[in-house]
C-alpha cells in the first residue's frame, strides 16, 4: 500500500525532497531490527510506505496533522534499535527524528539538560561533566536516545541507584499529541520554563508514560528537559590506549569493585544495605557468570575452549551472585565512610572480592564501562545476538524470585541447544533505583539471529516467561518485553489480572488518538 | 571471500548505531560526535555502515534491486573504515569487509558509477586513475639527486604514489621526503615513470581485478630489483601495500614503511637531528589509511562453528582487524621532535579520527560530499586553537587544500615532512 | 428510597450527616473561595463504601467532594461549587502495613502524619514531612496534592514520596495504580516479596499521576503505599543566617549538588518566628532578633555508621560554607538549632503555626527555580507595599525540590479574619500578586482557587487534554466539579 503521490508530495513539501524518500534500500534498512527474527522469520519488519526526517517541531505538527488528515499513520524513531521501532503493518510513514538532534539547554544550576530527539546519551554526557553533571543512561547503551528514554521507552541502567530510571526523570516535555496539537507539559506550558513535568493540576504525565513509554503510539516528542545528577569526577575524562581497550584512571574519590556472594540471599541483604547506607553511585549485575570466562579470552573461540575444558566452572560459580559497584563521593571524607560502610556490609553478608577483578586495570575497564556504558552491546558477540525476557521493575526481592525463576525456564531451552549455554544464569538488573527503592530484573539469553531454529527457540522462550509473569505474581512484567513475547494480545492476557488496566488505556487512545494515526502496535490497538 | 559468505554479519548486525559514533568513550563533546562523513551526510540509516549491511542482504535475498540511490548509498562512502572500528569495539563482525565486498558485486554486475569508470579508464591506459599520461609520472623527480631503481640498485624504493606524481602542487612533498631520506644517508631510489599505481584506490572502488594486476606488478617489480625497503609517503599506497597485497599470496621480500615511520626512525637512530625551533602550534590528522586501515592483513581460513549451544567459534580462531595497530605514534614522534613546535589533539584522532573526505572515489564521484568533509575536519582542526593542520598524506592535502581555498579559511596546512625539513 | 435513604444503605445511618451544623462546617475554609454547603456529608469506613458511594453519585448526578484531612481547611479545594456530598474519609485510618526491608508503608486516607510517624518509628523508619503540618492534616491528603517536603534529598521525582495507590474511579470502578495493579492480590505480591514500592504504571500509563494532583476530580483514594526512610540514630541541625538570600541561595545549590544534608530549607525570620513563637507577641519579638534569612539544614545518621555519617557531612559541609562565606551554627539570636529542629520533626502544636501571628493565613505559593526566588520575593514586596501590607509580616518559605530542580516559593500573608478591612486588603494583594507573579513565569502547579482559572488559560492545552483525562475517568463529572478545569 503506497502512498498516494498526493500525501508523498504534501509530506515533501514539508520536509524538503532531500528529507522524504521511499526508495527500497532506504525503507528496508528501517524494516531491519533486531529480534525480528522471533517474530517474522526473517530479519526485516514490514516496511515504511516512506520515511520523512523533519527539522523542527513546526515539520513535525504538519506531517502528524497531514497523517491524520490523510488517514495514515506514522511511528517515529530517534535511534531507532529493537523491535518497536518497526511499523506494525503496512501503511506506516515512519518519522526519523535524526535531524533534531541538538542540545538546546543544559541548566547546571537546577541540573536538567533540555534535548531533542537524535541527541544520544554519549553526547549529553560528556557536555553534563563539563559542568560538574551527567545523566542516567539506561542499560542499553549510551548510543541510545535521553528523550526517547524519558519520553517513551523504559529507562533502567546500573547508574539507576543515584540516578533513578528516567520514567522519573524527565521534568517539562514538547509533545505532539497524535492529533498535531502540541502540548507541552508542567511548568513549560504557561511559559514558565523547563524545571516542572507535571501540573497544573493532574499530571499529564501519566498520559504520556507509565513505567513504559507508548513507544510511538500517542504521538512525537519534540523536546524533552532531563534530569542530570551530579558527577564528581574530572571535567573530561581522559580516556588512555587504543580501540578496544580505551581505558581512563579511576580518580581518587572513587571506587570500582566486584562484589561476590554466596547465595541470591546474600546478594539481595547486601543489596538493599548499600541502597540503604546511600552509597552506591553505580551499581547493578551486569556480568553474568556466563560471561565472565571472555575476561580471560580474546576471542569467542578462545572462551568456548575455556569453558569446555571445565576450566572456567569455579570462577562461573564464583561470579554467580556477583554485582558491580562504584563508589562515588563528592569529598575524600565521603569515599572514606563509603568504604567503611561497605566494609561492613560486606561482613555481613558474607559477600567478598573475587581476586581476577582486584586486576587495577580490569577496573579501569569495568569502571569505563559503567560510568561510560559503551560496552554493553558486546552481548551480541558470542552468539550474534541476546533476547531478554520478563522481569520487573519491582523490589529486590521480588527480584530475586524472577531471578530463581528464570534459571530453572533456561535451562530447558539450553538443554534443547536453541540458546547458548550460559550456565542457566543471567538475571541482568538489580539496580536497586534511588538507592534500593525498587529494582531491576531481566533474564538475559543469547540467541543466533543467522540460525532459524535458535531465533524460534529464542521466541518461544520470550513467550513462555511472559505468561509466567501473567499467570503467577512475580511482580508485573516489562512491557517491551511481554509484548515481544506475546505479541497484540499482551494487553489483553495482561489486562484482566492487572486491575482490567487495559480497559483504561484503551479509551485514552481512543481520547487522544480519534483518527488512530499513531501507530499503536506496541501502545495499545484501540479495539480488542 | 565473496559478499554471500558475510550473510552471517548481516543478520547478526542489531542496528545499534554504533558504527555512527566513535567508540563511545571517546565521544568528548557534542560537536564532534559523529565518526561517519556519509551518515552525517546522509542522514537516513541506510548511509551508515549497519545501512549498508542491510541493503546487501536486503540484494542478496532479493528483495531489492540496484538503483540509483542504492549505488548512492553503496559508493558515497569513503571507505575509511571508522564504522569498522567502532562496531568492533564490542562486535566479531566485518563492516567493511562487506562494505568493500558490496563494491566489488556491484562492479561485478555492471553497477558503475560514471566518475570511476573514468579513472578506470586512466589507470588501464596509464596505470593512474588521475587521468595523466604514464610518460608524466616522474616529473615530480626531476632534478632531484636521486638514483632510479629501474636503472641501478638502491636499499630503499621511495615510493611516490600516483597524487605525488601527478599533482604538482604536492611535488614539494615527495621531493622534501626524499631529501630528508638523503640527509639521513638513505641509499635511496625511485622508479621515475616507470612506477605504478599501487591499486588500493581501484579495490576500494570495487574494481578487484586492478589490484591483483598492480599487487602482482609491483611485488615481482621490488623483488626483483631487491629492494630492502619501499617508502612511501602515501597513506593510500601504505595501507594498500599493508593490507591488501598480502591477500595476493605473493611473498614480499621487502619491509613496507612509511615516510613518518621511517623519518621518526632515522631521528630515534640520530641519523636526522631537528635543531631549528619551528614555533608553531599544530594538530595532526590521521589519514584513514595510515591509521586504522594500514593494520596488517591477517590470513584466515577457517569456518564458522558452533559450540555451547550457540555460541558461534571461528576454527581456527581468527584475529580481527580492530584498528588497534595502526601508525599513530610515529607521526606524533616526529612532530614532537621538532623545537618549538606544540602539538595539540583534535578530539577525533587515531583510530577514531574523521576522515578528510577524499577516498573511497569520493573525490571523484561525489566532490561537494568531499569538500564538506574536509571542512567539517578543518573545523575541528581550528577548535583546538592551532595554527596549523598537519597531515601524512597527499590525499588528505588535496582535499585540505581545496576545501581552504574555497572557503578562503586562514588555518595553514602542513605536511609532516615539510616542518621537519624546516627544522634541519 | 431518597437520596439520604441510598446513602444510609451504603454506609449505614451514623455515617451520614446532613444537621446544618456539619453542612456548615464543610461549607467554608479559610481561603477566599466562596463559601458553598453540601447536601451531606458522609463519611465511608472502607473502599466497598467509597464504590458504593461513587457509583450512586453517578445514578444520582449528586457532585462528591473527597475530604481527608481534619480542619482548618486551607485551598479552597473542599468547598463544594456546586452542592454535593462531602465524602469524608477521616475514619479509614488504618495502618495497613509498614515494611522495614522495603521502606514502605501502606495507609489508608484519614490517617494523620501525627498518627502515622510513631508507628513508623517503631519499625525504626520515618516518613519525610512537610513543614510542620497542622496536625489534622492527612498523610496521603498532603501526598495526593504534591506538597513539598522538607527533605528534597528523598524527593526524587515531584510525586514523592506517593507510590502505589487503590482508588475508586469517578466511574466506580476500583483500580489499582503502579506495581499493585497485579498481577495477583495484594497477598499474593506480599508473598512474592512485593512491597508496592514502584508507583509507576501498570505498563504504559502512570495512573497515579492523573489522581494525584487532581484535587479529588478523578477518583478517591482508598489506599496508598508511600515512601519511608529510615528513622535518624542521630541528628544534627545547622542554621545559616545571613542578611542576603543569595548568598544563601548558591550556597544551597552547592550542598544539593553535593548531597549533603537531608532537611533543607529557607526560611525568612518572620516564618521561622512563626514557626517557634507561641503567639503573636513572641512572633513579632522573635522576629525582630532573627536575622533576615535562615538556610537550615539537617544532617541525619542513620543505622550505618551513623555519628561517622554526620561528622563528614558536616565538615565537608563546613569547608563549602567558608567558601561561600557563610557560617552554619547552632544558634542564632533568638533561637537554637534545637528548637527548630523541634519544630521541623513533628506535626504542628496548637493552634497551627501560620495561624498563631493573626488566627487567619493566606498562601500564595507556586513553583519556580531556586535561583529566580529573589525576583519573586523582590515582587511580592513591592506589591505588599503597593496595598500597604507590610513586608515585615509576609513570611517566606522556600522549599527545594526534586534535589533541587526546582523550588516551592511560598509566601504567607497573615490576616485577622476577624477584621474584614484586613481581609479585603489580603483579599485584593492576593489576587493582584497570584496574577503579578504568574506573569513573572511561576507556575501554580497545584493551582486551588482562582490560580486554576490563572494557570489554565495561559495553558489552554493541558486544558484541554486534563478534560479528556476527566471524560475518561468521570465521565458524568461527579468528582469535585467546579475545580482545576472541569
């Protein structure tokens, strides 16, 4: 179904003809995402009728106003990495919002950056430490999107204990309704600035997101002011050494470590004592025990001969309940009690210091990586690709349980040879936001994209601990993920054991998005 | 290795945007964030490297076709490789593996683009894909005191390269390299018109056949001659002769260096002592191919496999190309060596350095893309608050050169071995 | 059956008031809003009462007015505008759960901080206040309307410390909000380790964000779980005097960059002699010895090395403040770090405190930056000068927010609502100044009144959105109509 050469022509008069183009190779490379495989069979969506790359709120208003006009939809992207970008069906003009890409604002005294859509994380973060700041950048990676994060997605990452999950970090917002009206919300609607999302009165906020973003289905964000936290380290960090081994000295004031522990109990204790003793700066389980075999390895073929010749099993076991952690303090006074109450903490707890990561410069590593997230996409690396399935964003013991229950769901699918075998364990989160108010949990696994019986595997797998989640009270799932795993009718298997909530989004759809122009696949279809 | 055998690197790309940023870590402001010249040109994802990936798997299971925009997007590319780096910070993949792999297909179905059928037309009549006649090639030379290898023995082949034989503007350059090689007591020569191009730029076009033809000329030629060492001072020819004349097979009995190598050699050894102060401060440019592209070619043959589940293994395991190796310091070394002078970093550099805009056939085929290139490094160059731009490299300079003088922009530009030649 | 016949069988007969003594009593607050009585006041023991109730007032098109908190009321946002039932929830009271590990409790709406932080204190936890509420006020009355609390430290986002809530929809339908919504029963979470600690969603949409804030016109809440900390092992307070609040001011900003401190807040002497002085002779005396502007903040120690914990907060804190040139102490002449710190830590006294100086108070209050308050103060002066208030009687409040991202600037008029030619000069510098200082660019976030009026038509958007919000979840506008924009 391609455009009529009327709208094609109505949405290049607004954007220019170098801005338009629905030319195969450039459709199909949006049709491309990652996890398609465990949907479609193959690696590609269905594809965009056109894609248009507007430059200012102004272009954006008119082609969300043509499309409503018109009766087409549209899904905008700004990075544009994982499934929900993709149209749900045909007749999409997807909206690349790479051109709006500055940084308009950073306020340092009252610390939040105001971004449009194509600013990435990386960048907002070396301009936010330039100034004493820097922002949450969420487990993905810093190559992602602030505003799409605060906006419209989820927003969980290790810095998550001093930074939150940017659910809660965005403060005023330029939102292009699905109709083409625009409102901006808090503060920023009667002119007053940048600094309140919420108010007059209710908070449209919670039209906007929920723990979840509606990824695309109520409309484009134009501007977005995010919060930034304080960061105590080096104006610029100097990173030393070539690609891929850049690595930067950890300044005075902080500290990287791997905690150990002997039981997902321990590891929990310790957990929400460090939230409590407020001293975590970065904090989460990110390398799993299946993992930890590559520190030693240059290659995959090099950890895959470590691990089959056993040699890799005790420090596998011994990394099983293992977080990271960095200390950072805004004095010397601060790292000192910081350590101090870590110390304790660790007694108490029976949690030590696994020795391979006492290494300075294997600290130096890991202390780029959390603070930079720039590493995180080498998941991909031993197997082409990684899946991650249900979790919560719930308390830390709640954690646990999805932690316990995702090993037991995994080690079917490993026996079956579908996902690699990882020694069952990957419980990828545990942030414990906001210094242990809530944590993050998700069960990693690692999938071949290029093989068909893995990408099924990968997807019956994804399918099977979404209902998990629905069916029993582990806490209440992530949404990108259950709705990768039980596609459209994720609301509707959801909905009835979660306060008939669908019910409710259902008819704010239909409230804010009468012509069903913005593309609702992974919102909510107006109609059951 | 043929573009089908990287289908694997296709479906296994996440389209995470990487290969659009240097490694992340190194991104140091807002400004100079971006690594790819094509994307930011581009702007749709299809210009990036992870673009280009698609498309080719999109052409191989048919669901596309060649069309005008598909070779825009395939040849509006320098080929400079920093989507390659940066994806391989974290990934086993070959972006530009398959990004040269998709050229060579599109040459091999008759997808050509008018511009480099030109300079294919040269380099078949004249080995040069500049458009000059074979018989101008040593002109550049005349005059100088130099042997000519064709006619008698030399240690050293001071290779010149098709940009330093043919742009006179840049004459001074070679000419200055093999001064300093003399002033160095380098028993040095040259093959005057009887040099060939080196063929990098063809194979970077996609036009294979070409650099087998000149790998095989002019390692037969330097065997024969029995040279010790070839220097060049392009960094074109320099990583061709690094990375893709070993793919010929033909053993190579001499040592390939470049002119920064050699030159911040001959200092380290005493044989060349920069005294004279040149007060200046300078930044130095990385050329992509004396940079990141000049990483040695490293033979695999091997299959993928599986283990673990579905942990994919290389047997035998394969060492990637992840820019890690390139020529860096000895530039840096040499411009260190010079009194007086100070050298200042871009925030782009090494490994992650912008390209200058001129390869891949850019130049040629797409010369408004080029020049934006160039300047948007130039700006880069002028934000460190350096007087002057130093750079390795004849392509570069040109480029450099053109986009100055367009914009009547003030920023000096040097070659290395200019500023060392001042400080004898 | 009438109205009053239905009602009873919802509630049963001794829950349901309609003697004019009671209707009078909910017809007027101490704001300016028009004074307006409902038909009854009801008052429901449990969430099954408060459906039956809602769900009778959509059959009845009788308007419900949700009241948690005692008198005196303050905003206006309780009188009915149109008539009603006043459903008030003063008698759901119940401490459902407090959980130490999780720092969390969950209560019901007619639950008071008084009554609340002893409870907590036994588990060894406290719930961050405001300033020195009266102590009638309802804990999730004060969440639900967003109102600063003293410690922006612990106010990540500007609805904490709300988490999950049950609310009653103004269509009847109970719900709810954040990770409570399921799956499974509230039991069934309890059991799996849940604790309602994540207020957001479920999924894709913040429910409790569109209660919250709403001033009632949504639904009414039945519960809510809400964000505790841990009680201080020890405490310690700092006053910073100065005669300039901007010194103050970048002195603040840094110690919020830094996370030092827990209570931080400023004070002009008038407040903080109203906040110590018993009556208005001891306000005006204390006022007259305090220095001009108080920055006070509290350093807590909590079960980790505590004493460790307060002595680098308060040497780092010592170190920035020579820096600024400023001097934190422990007394300043007219009172101590003790006795504020008396007065920050609990409900407060009889009669309430901004009520001491005249018996009558008028908030003007709104949201702005921290580095913009002396423009506003500088206005507001110059207005209160222009009516002939004096200046020396406005008190200041200026509470930090979200760690410092943006800032509650209040200012109180006192007023003798016995005098009606100091009413009519309050009435008319109120209405002057909310104008004045909305077209400054403060932002009544929380906008009672006649600031909703203000704040809707310069935002003629969220109006609109807020009504489709409003037809969704009051489709037949029973909740409170009359308020915000509805």
């Amino acid at each position: 179904m391609a455009l009529t050469r009327n709208v094609y022509q109505i949405l290049e008069d607004i954007v220019g003809p170098e801005n338009i183009s629905e030319e195969p190779v450039i459709l199909d490379s949006y049709a491309f995402l990652w996890l398609a495989e465990t949907v479609t069979d193959s690696k590609f969506f269905t594809r965009p009728e056109a894609v248009v790359m507007p430059g200012s709120t102004e272009e954006v208003q008119a082609i969300v106003r043509a499309c409503n006009r018109y009766g087409v939809k549209y899904k905008a992207l700004s990075t544009g990495w994982g499934p929900w970008n993709a149209p749900g069906d045909e007749g999409v003009v997807q909206v690349d919002l790479r051109k709006m890409n500055r940084i308009l604002e950073i306020d340092e005294k009252n610390m939040y950056a105001v971004v449009e859509p194509y600013v990435i994380f990386s960048q907002l973060q070396v301009e936010a430490m330039k100034r004493g700041l820097t922002c949450h950048i969420i487990g993905a990676g810093a190559n992602t999107s602030p505003l799409a994060s605060c906006t419209s997605m989820s927003g969980m990452g290790l810095s998550g204990i001093s930074m939150s999950y940017n659910a809660r970090n965005p403060l005023a917002v330029e939102w292009i309704l699905p109709t083409g009206d625009i409102l901006r919300l808090g503060s920023l609607g009667c002119g007053a600035g940048w600094f309140c999302g919420d108010g007059p009165g209710l908070s449209l906020r919670g039209i906007m997101r929920g723990t979840h973003g509606a990824m695309g289905g109520l409309g484009i964000f134009t501007k977005c002011a995010v919060k930034l936290y304080p960061w105590p380290g080096p104006r610029q960090m100097h990173f030393e050494g070539v690609s891929p081994g850049h690595v930067a000295a950890i300044p005075q004031n902080f500290r990287c470590y791997v905690l150990s522990f002997p039981s997902w109990d321990s590891f929990a204790d310790a957990a929400y004592k460090i939230g409590e003793a407020e001293i975590g700066y970065v904090m989460g389980k990110q390398i799993a025990a299946g993992i930890v075999p590559l520190m030693a390895a240059r290659s995959p073929t090099e950890y895959a001969q470590i691990r089959e010749s056993g040699m890799a099993d005790e420090i596998m076991q011994e990394f099983r309940y293992a977080l990271q952690l960095i200390l950072g303090a805004h004095s010397l006074r601060e790292i000192e009690y910081q350590e101090r109450a870590l110390q304790e903490i660790l007694a108490e707890t029976g949690g030590w210091i696994p020795s391979p990561t006492q290494d300075p410069e294997r600290q130096k590593t890991t202390f780029r990586m959390m603070i930079k997230v720039d590493g995180n996409s080498a998941i991909f690396r031993l197997s082409g690709s990684f899946g991650t399935s249900f979790g919560a964003e719930t308390s830390c013991d709640a954690a646990m349980v999805h932690a316990r229950l995702g090993e037991e769901i995994k080690k079917k699918y490993i026996e079956k040879g579908v996902i690699a075998d990882d020694g069952a364990e990957w419980a990828w989160g545990a942030e414990m936001n906001e210094h242990g108010r809530f944590a993050h949990i998700e069960e990693l696994f690692m999938y071949d994209p290029a093989d068909p019986e893995s990408a099924k595997g990968a997807a019956e797998f994804i399918e099977e601990t979404s209902l998990l989640t629905a069916k029993q009270a582990p806490g209440l799932a992530i949404w990108e993920l259950a709705r990768g795993g039980l596609g459209p009718k994720a609301h509707d298997i959801y909905g009835p054991a979660c306060s008939n909530y669908h019910v409710w989004q259902r008819r704010i759809k239909k409230a804010f998005d009468p012509n069903f122009s913005a593309d609702a696949t992974f919102y909510i279809e107006p109609e059951e | 290795m043929a573009l089908l055998d990287y289908r694997n690197d296709m479906q296994r790309c996440s389209r995470c945007s990487l290969c659009k940023w240097p490694p992340l870590a190194q991104i140091k402001s807002w400004r100079f964030s971006n690594v790819c010249p094509s994307m930011v040109w581009g702007n749709f994802h299809a210009y990036s490297a992870g673009g280009k990936l698609i498309a080719a798997l999109s052409l191989l299971d048919g669901r596309i076709d060649y069309s005008d925009k598909f070779l825009e997007i395939v040849y509006q590319c320098q080929m400079g490789g920093a989507c390659d780096v940066s994806c391989k910070v974290t990934r086993d993949l070959e972006p530009l593996e398959v990004m040269l792999e998709l050229r060579a297909k599109c040459v091999e179905d008759g997808q050509l683009l008018p511009a480099h059928m030109v300079m294919i037309e040269s380099l078949r009549n004249d080995d040069n894909p500049m458009g000059k006649l074979k018989a101008e090639r040593g002109k550049w030379a005349e005059g100088l005191d130099v042997k000519d290898i064709t006619r008698e023995k030399a240690d050293v082949l001071y290779f010149a390269g098709c940009r330093y034989s043919f742009d006179q503007d840049l004459w001074g350059i070679a000419r200055g390299a093999v001064t300093l090689l003399k002033k160095a007591g380098v028993d040095v020569g040259i093959s005057g018109k009887e040099e060939a191009c080196c063929g990098g730029r063809a194979y970077e076009m996609g036009y294979r056949g070409e650099l087998t033809k000149y790998a095989e000329h002019n390692i037969e030629t330097w065997n024969t001659a029995g040279v010790r060492t070839v220097v060049t001072s392009c960094s074109d020819c320099y990583g061709t002769f690094k990375y893709h004349y070993p793919k010929v097979g033909k053993t190579m009995n001499f040592e390939v260096l470049h002119i920064t190598e050699y030159l911040d050699r001959l200092i380290k050894e005493g044989k060349l002592k920069p005294t004279r102060k040149v007060p200046l401060q300078v930044t130095y440019h990385d050329p992509c191919h004396l940079g990141r592209l000049s990483e040695a070619y490293i033979p695999w043959e091997g299959v993928e496999r599986k283990v673990l589940g579905q942990i994919v293994i290389q047997d035998p395991p394969k060492e990637f190309r992840r820019g890690t190796n390139g020529i860096y310091e000895p530039p840096r070394d040499v411009l260190k060596s010079i009194p007086g002078l100070e050298l200042v970093e871009m925030e782009r550099i090494k490994e992650y350095a912008w390209c200058c805009g001129a390869g891949g056939g850019v130049k040629e085929a797409y010369p408004d893309f080029a020049l934006w290139t160039a300047k948007e490094r130039i700006e880069e160059a002028e934000a460190t608050g350096a007087e002057a731009l130093v750079t390795a490299c004849p392509w570069c300079e040109r480029n450099f050169r053109d986009a100055l003088e367009q914009d009547g922009e003030k920023m000096k530009l040097y070659n290395i071995v200019e500023l060392l030649l001042e400080a004898l | 059956m009438s109205e009053k016949e239905e009602l009873i069988a919802i509630v049963g007969a001794e829950y349901v008031f309609d003697d004019p003594e009671n209707l009078e009593s909910y017809s007027r607050d101490m704001s300016f809003v028009r004074a307006m009585k409902p038909q009854y006041v009801v008052k429901p023991q449990n969430a099954e009462d408060v459906q039956g109730i809602v769900k009778w007032a959509n059959n009845s098109g009788m308007p419900l007015i949700p009241v948690s908190s005692g008198p005196p009321r303050f905003r206006g946002d309780t009188i009915p505008t149109l008539g009603g039932a006043v459903v008030d929830l003063s008698q759901m009271k119940r401490i459902i759960r407090i959980n130490r590990r999780n720092r969390v409790a969950m209560v019901e709406p007619g639950l008071t901080f008084g009554e609340l932080q002893p409870e907590l204190e036994k588990e060894g936890l406290r719930l961050p206040m405001p300033l020195a509420p009266r102590s009638s006020k309802s804990v999730i009355g004060s969440l639900l309307e967003r109102e600063p609390t003293i410690i922006p430290k612990y106010q990540w986002d500007i609805s904490d410390p709300l988490l999950c809530t049950e609310v009653v929809f103004g269509t009847g339908d109970l719900f709810r909000t954040g990770e409570a919504a399921g799956p499974g029963t509230i039991e069934d979470q309890w059991a799996s380790g849940q604790a309602q600690t994540n207020p957001m969603g479920p999924f894709q949409v913040d429910f409790f964000r569109l209660i919250q804030g709403a001033q009632g016109t949504m639904g009414i809440v039945t519960w809510a779980s809400v964000r505790c900390e841990l009680l201080p092992q020890a405490h310690k307070l700092l006053l910073v005097p100065s005669d300039r609040l901007e010194g103050l001011i970048d002195f603040a900003y840094r110690l919020l960059r830094a996370r030092l401190g827990d209570e931080l807040l400023l004070l002009n002497s008038f407040n903080l002699a109203a906040l110590l002085g018993e009556d208005a002779d001891q306000i005006r005396s204390l006022r007259e010895g305090l220095p001009p502007w108080i920055l006070i903040i509290g350093i807590a120690g909590y079960e980790r090395l505590p004493q460790e914990r307060i002595e680098y907060q308060e040497k780092d804190i010592m170190d920035i403040a020579q820096q600024f040139g400023v001097e934190p102490v422990s007394a300043v002449p007219g009172t101590s770090a003790r006795e504020v710190s008396k007065a920050l830590s609990k409900p407060s006294g009889e009669p309430y405190w901004k009520l001491r100086f005249k018996g009558g108070c008028h908030d003007i209050f709104f949201l702005t930056t921290l580095d913009r308050t002396p423009e506003f103060i500088g206005a507001m002066y110059q207005m209160a000068e222009a009516t002939g208030y004096p200046s020396t009687d406005i008190g200041i409040y200026l509470q930090p927010q979200m760690q410092g991202r943006a800032c509650h600037c209040e200012f109180n008029l006192a007023c003798d609502p016995n005098n009606p030619k100091e009413v009519d000069r309050v009435r008319t510098l109120f209405t002057s100044s909310s104008e004045n200082l909305i077209k400054l660019g403060a932002f009544y976030s929380r906008p009672y009144g006649p600031w909703a009026d203000m704040a809707y038509r310069r935002d003629a958007e969220s109006a609109i959105a807020s009504r489709k919000v409003k037809g969704i979840f009051d489709p037949n506008n029973v909740m409170n109509p009359g308020k915000l924009c509805f």
